[in-house]
C-alpha cells in the first residue's frame, strides 16, 4: 500500500482529509504514493497557523531573521544531493538537473540573507520647518505561494525565501504532481530555526487553490503556471482584494544570425530545447533562423538529436527523462502529429523512439518550415519540441517575437555587438539572452517576462520580490513648542 504525504502545519507534520490523489514515478509509470488534498477547513487552519504567527515573525529583529537565512543556506547546500534525488523521484528530471534547480534557487536564499539591506527605509529632514519625513517598509501579513510542477524546488525557494525575509508567514501550495520537495523545504526550514507557523504547506488541487484565493486573512498571491489559470488566478485574487503576481506560459525564440558560430548555437539549441524533456517555462521552443543559415542550423540540431540519452532520470548516464504525466506525454506528442498535416516538416518524430517499461517517455522532435498560425507555434508545447521558422532579415526576426502573445524569455546569437545591441533595444519581452539560450537572472536580479507572460506588475525574486511582499509606510513628524500650537483650516504647505 502506498504512503500518503501530507501536509505541513505549524511546524508539524500533518496527515489531511479523506480525499487524496496519485503521485507517479514518471520513469516507471506506476503510482509511488498518495498526496492529500486539502479541503477548504484545512486551508483555513493553516491560515490560523500562520496568522498566529505573524505577530511574533514580523517582531524578530532583521539580524535573526537573516540568521535563518544563512542556516537555510547552509543546510541546503549541505543536502542538495538528497532533495535532488526527492526531485527526480516524482518529476522524472534527472538527477543533475535536479541539483541544478536547487543551486538555482539556493541563489535566492543567499540574496535573502542580506534583507538588512533590502529592507532598509528611507529618511528625509527639515522637508518643512521643524518636520520630518520617513518611510519604512513592512510585512503584509499571511501570503500564499501556487507553485508548478516543474521547478518543485526552486519555484518555492524563490516565493517563499523573500516572503518569509520580509516578515511574512506563508501558505505554499505545491503542485499535487511532485509535493514532496515543498514539505521537505518546510522542515528543513524549521531546523535552520524558523518558528512554528511561519511556514505553512498545504497540498491540495483546484478546491484547495479556489479556498487560497477566497481567504479574507491572505493578503497576497504569488502563482507560476500556464497563461490561462494565470489570468484566472489574477482575476479572483484581485477581485479578492489581494495583491497578486502570476506568471504565466511562455514561447521562447532563438533567432540565429547569419553571423553565428552554428555549431555553438547547435549546442544551445538542443540543451535549451530538450533540457529537463522541455518542461521549462524558459526553454526555446521557436529557433528562428535568419537568412541562408537553416539547412546548416537544422542539420547540425538534428546530428546532435541522435545522440542523446534519455532514461531513468536516477540512471548518471541519462540526459534527459520523462514528462511528468501520461497525458503530458501524449498531447505533446499530438503536436509533432498535426505539424505535417499544417504544412510543416518533421525532421525527428519523437514518437517513434521506443522505451522499455510503462514511463512517461517521449523522444525529442524537430520540425521545421514552421509557421504562425500553425498550432506546433501558437501553443505553449510544453515538451521536447522544438520548432524553427525560416525568415530572410533581422527585421522579420523581431517583428515575428513581437507579434507573439507570450513574452518571457528569448535569445539572439550572432557575433556582431551592433546586432545584439539593436536585439535588446527592439524585443519586446522580459528576459533576453544574447549568446545565452537561457537567460535566467541570477539571484540579484529578478525573474518575470512581459504580455500573457505575467499578470501583475511584479516579477519573482530579486529586489522586485522584495516590493511586492512589503508595503511602505509614510510617517511625518513634527515636535512643535505647545506656543506654537494654532487652528489652521488651511491646507498645509510648507
């Protein structure tokens, strides 16, 4: 009989209700444990949990607060092999990608250590005779973290971390697919000092998101996932009344140069594109190649394709693993099915690659002569797929990125700084790589893309996290003799 994994509460473990739903090992297919769904009562606990706690967490002086921080650190780095391996046991990545995800979010907890500094305020004397003006930032209260499936690590770490810095407590709510890792973070939390309902970790689906968003006492919403639960996280949050960033799907471009060292932008290609079976908001999904340079590009893409080596993602010999889901694993695969039929070419079909054993294994496509319109391009894939369109000029290159709905993350490779400079300047999309497919921002910065890529006006991690989960506050003060006390129905000036 399978365990179930429970909640997180107050410091605790948690066992949950009666519903429950299956947790797959994606490399065998079969039903590893199950995950408790909480309902709309246990939500509410956890809230209480968290509101209890919020009065004593917002009081602890910065200094502790970043003490925590660098225990957090310390463990982390200490334990990654073990989360990784919890990773790839319920995601299917392989084992180093999985360590790379918590390196990536580590990044965020290192930034975090220095809160002193993020959350210094601001002091202005004399802005009127005898008065002052200061401002200071303060926690919002109890928050709640909707993280996906993909990065059931470092997502967290990078909501959770600058929440709890700022003087939050929290509600995570993991993906149901892979929840092992959030209550795995949430003890290793406590043990790096963290007080007892600061950090909160509810399981759940749907009911258990719907019980987050209506909450009178959550204060905030931070969400990662596809564009359309995004936009309807956004929309039942903000009519909530709460603050909300949610970040939606993506459709990464690679445009190629005629200029390009093509063998460097071949190798990119394939990591970018099949790294982690594709299940990346940051992959490149679209290579667009530029000028005569398709055929070569193409090629060189497909040379490589041959030689990866997809398995078990716990095997060291493995690059790539399974998607996380049957059904993941066929709609991808429809994809590649209908590309032919729109008019585009299959140069690899993925799905004729055989596995042994009942996983959740799909082989890496290629298609080319792609175009808008077709739904291999419009759609967010979500898999190992990747697409290239042909166009003559740099100016087409653009004016086809711009064009589309999702804007998170795109890359330009060329040799020409003239070039790369005018890339930066005309794209219009939030995180651009130039000579790097994936242009994730280290920890000092922040994360987020623009257009259907982001609802809300804040982005993930880095400074920015650290605006949406405080709030400022203005104080004037004046300290007057009692002669110069007076009514003035006048407004005042200076």
């Amino acid at each position: 009989m399978s365990s179930t994994i429970g909640h997180y509460v107050d410091g605790a473990k948690v066992a949950g209700g009666e519903r429950t739903g299956p947790v797959y090992n994606p490399a065998t297919g079969q039903v590893a444990s199950q995950v408790a769904l909480a309902s709309a009562a246990d939500v509410d606990a956890a809230v209480g949990a968290a509101a209890q706690a919020y009065g004593g967490w917002r009081a602890v002086p910065l200094a502790k607060r970043a003490d925590v921080m660098f225990r957090m650190r310390h463990l982390l780095k200490e334990r990654t092999d073990e989360l990784a391996r919890i990773i790839t046991s319920e995601h299917g990545k392989v084992v180093s990608d999985a360590a790379g995800e918590v390196a990536r979010g580590l990044e965020n907890v290192e930034f975090c250590a220095g809160l002193m500094h993020q959350l210094k305020g601001e002091f202005s004397e004399q802005v009127a005779t005898g008065v002052d003006v200061h401002q200071v930032r303060q926690p919002l209260g109890v928050v709640a973290c909707i993280t996906p499936f993909n990065f059931p690590a470092m997502v967290p770490l990078w909501m959770i971390s600058t929440a709890i810095a700022a003087g939050n407590t929290v509600i995570l709510k993991p993906s149901e697919r892979d929840p092992s890792a959030a209550v795995w973070l949430a003890e290793l939390f406590t043990e790096a000092g963290l007080p007892p309902g600061v950090l909160n970790v509810v399981n759940g689906d749907k009911e258990t998101v719907d019980a987050i968003l209506d909450h009178p006492d959550i204060q905030a919403v931070s969400f990662v996932g596809s564009t359309p639960i995004a936009a309807s996280i956004y929309e039942r949050a903000a009519s909530n009344g709460k603050r909300v960033q949610a970040l939606g799907g993506a459709k990464n471009h690679m445009v190629v140069m005629p200029d390009a060292d093509l063998d460097m932008a071949a190798d990119a290609a394939v990591s970018a594109a099949y790294g982690s079976a594709g299940e990346r908001c940051m992959a490149i999904s679209v290579l667009v190649a530029v000028g005569d340079v398709a055929d070569d590009v193409v090629e060189r893409i497909r040379q490589r394709m041959d030689k990866l080596t997809i398995g078990d993602g716990t095997d060291p010999a493995s690059e790539m693993g399974p998607l996380i889901t049957r059904e993941a694993q066929q709609r991808v695969g429809s994809y590649v099915g209908g590309a032919a039929d729109e008019g585009a070419t299959v140069v690899v079909d993925g799905r004729e690659r055989e596995f042994d054993g009942d996983g959740f294994f799909l082989g890496v496509s290629l298609v080319d002569h792609v175009k808008p319109g077709m739904k291999v391009y419009d759609d967010e894939i979500f898999g190992p797929v990747l697409s290239v369109v042909r166009v003559d000029t740099y100016d087409e290159a653009v004016e086809l990125i711009n064009a589309n709905d999702y804007a998170n993350g795109v890359a330009v490779f060329t040799r020409d700084g003239k070039t790369a400079r005018e890339f930066e300047f005309d794209v219009e999309v939030g995180m651009v790589g130039v000579n790097v497919p994936i242009p994730v921002p280290i920890g000092s910065f922040s994360f987020g893309g623009w257009k259907k890529s982001l609802f809300g006006d804040t982005h993930i991690y880095g400074p920015e996290s650290f605006n949406f989960y405080t709030r400022r506050k203005v104080v004037t003060t004046r300290w007057p003799e009692p002669s110069e006390s007076q009514v003035n129905l006048g407004f005042p000036t200076h």
